[in-house]
C-alpha cells in the first residue's frame, strides 16, 4: 500500500527517537528502513547489538536475530539490495547484466535479443529504462549509466509510433 512507509515511520518514531538519543554522543550513522535498521562507523557492534536490542524490546519491538548481521569494512556491506562501502551501488550482478543486455541490444537489435534471452513482455526496453534510472539514482556519478540511458532512449525512440 502507498500509505505503508508513512505507518512504519509513524510507528517506528518513539524508536528512532530513543536510538537517535542513545548513539548522539557517538559517531555513528544510523539509518531505518521500514523495520531494516543500520548502523555506520566505528564503534564497539556488540554493544550497539545489545542496546539497541534493550531499547526494541521496551517499546514493545523484537529483534530478529537470524537477520542480524555485522560487516567490517573490507567485507561486502549491502542494504536493502544496495552495496553502501565506498560508494553506493547496485549489486555487481545486476550491474553486468545491464551492460550485457545493452551491449548486445546494440550489437544485434532489441528484437533479436529479446529472442536470444527468451524476453517476451512488450515492455522491455521501458523496464531497461527503470533499471538504469534506478542504478542511476543510487549512484548518479557512473557515466556507463548515462552511456547506457541514452542507448536505451535512442531504441524506445526507434521503436516508438506516431499517430497524428
């Protein structure tokens, strides 16, 4: 619903209040995400674990420990499916198969590569377009994004009809 992320912040409020006052004399980022709550800087994880925790647990919240997880510096640290270490980015994963699929659209023309990839929705190139956007918005700086956006624009383009 469009309504659920102004719910979990409502909700939520009382908790990011106390969490704010209790990391304030620290240097720590804290961020929430619907119930997804992260932690940046240096600090000692367990006693943030462990207070944080005791703070949830006051106002009525549990922390799913299965999903709690703690990543050093030079370990992969994502959230909510973006990588957050040096800089902000999409999973290398779907970073190369943008760069695939519009090498290839390039190379051999959308219709024969929606074929080749078994692509059947009428809408493709908009999703690429949303994709790239979305990868665009994370990280504004990739000029292969930018590279890759126009390419994509130049085949909706092509592939648009006109009726006057």
């Amino acid at each position: 619903s469009p309504t659920s992320p102004v719910l979990s912040n409502i909700i939520a409020s009382k908790l990011d209040y106390e969490i704010v006052k209790y990391i304030g004399k620290e240097k720590i980022r804290y961020t929430r995400y619907a119930d997804d709550l992260t932690f940046s800087g240096d600090f000692c994880e367990g006693d943030i674990i462990k207070n944080v925790e005791r703070i949830a647990n006051r106002l009525g919240f549990q922390i799913n420990k299965k999903k709690t997880r703690v990543r050093k510096r030079n370990q992969r640290q994502e959230v909510t499916g973006i990588v957050v270490n040096e800089k902000m980015q999409l999973d290398r994963k779907v970073r190369k198969r943008i760069r695939s699929d519009v090498y290839y659209i390039q190379k051999y023309g959308v219709e024969s590569h929606l074929q080749h990839i078994g692509e059947t929705r009428e809408n493709y190139l908009y999703h690429m377009a949303g994709l790239i956007a979305y990868a665009s918005f994370i990280n504004p700086y990739d000029e292969d994004l930018k590279k890759y956006e126009s390419v994509i624009k130049e085949e909706i383009n092509k592939s648009a009809i006109f009726v006057e």
